[in-house]
C-alpha cells in the first residue's frame, strides 16, 4: 500500500527487510520537505519531470529550472505528473518563461528569472494563496 499523497510504499506487517522501507519513506519524506533539484532543459522542447522510482523530480519542494546550454527560443511547458506532491517553491532560471502544469491542462505561468510558490490542486499546477 502507498501513502495518499506522495505515493511512498508503507511498511507491511512481517517484512523481511524493514529498513528498506523505512529507509525510502525517510527520503520521499525529506524530499517533499527539504528536497532541492535543479532542472536543466535539454532541447528546446517542452520538459516533463521524471517520475521513475529513485529519482522522482517532481518530489523536490524547491526546484530550480535552468537552460545552461541556451536551448530554449520560445516559452516552454514543464509537465507535472497528475500526482499529490509538496507545496513547490520553483525558480525559473532559464531566458523564457515556462508553464507549470499538468498535461491536458492549462497551468500557470511563471515569468523569466521569477520565483513561486505553487501546489497541484487535485486537476492542475496552481499558485499557492
């Protein structure tokens, strides 16, 4: 069974190796509370977070977006997994502004060299209160 909003595997009744556990539901936990990740464009297209177990981008509560190579030439989307996550603190450090969102959605925009708070509010990335 997993947690309801960050999908972390809770420790079962008789596990062999709880550690294992214990152990990754201590780095979910520190990720969505103190988690910092750097995103880096790689072309000049739009970017969706990684969401494979270990390394979970869209964990991270503070987030840095950059283009260190100068790829992107117009405002690009950055995709979100339709996922309960933390409350994000997100910096835009790329030459373009971006769009948080969800895909299929709408987003919100964050602005070149702007920082923000923003939330997933159960249909799409939005600007916290």
């Amino acid at each position: 069974m997993a947690t309801p909003y960050l999908n972390l595997t809770e420790l079962t009744a008789g596990e062999a190796t709880p550690y294992v556990t214990v152990n990754a539901l201590v780095r979910g936990v520190e990720a969505a509370v103190a988690g910092r990740i750097t995103v880096d464009f790689p072309s000049d297209a739009n970017y969706t977070l990684v969401i494979t177990a270990g390394s979970e981008e869209w964990k991270d509560k503070f987030m840095t977006i950059t283009d260190s190579g100068t790829n992107l030439t117009t405002g690009r989307d950055v995709i979100f997994p339709a996922e309960e996550g933390p409350e994000y603190i997100i910096k835009n450090s790329t030459a373009q502004t971006l769009t948080l969102k969800i895909s299929g959605q709408t987003g919100v925009t964050i602005a070149t060299t702007n920082t923000g708070r923003f939330y997933y509010d159960g249909t799409d990335i939005v600007a916290a209160p």
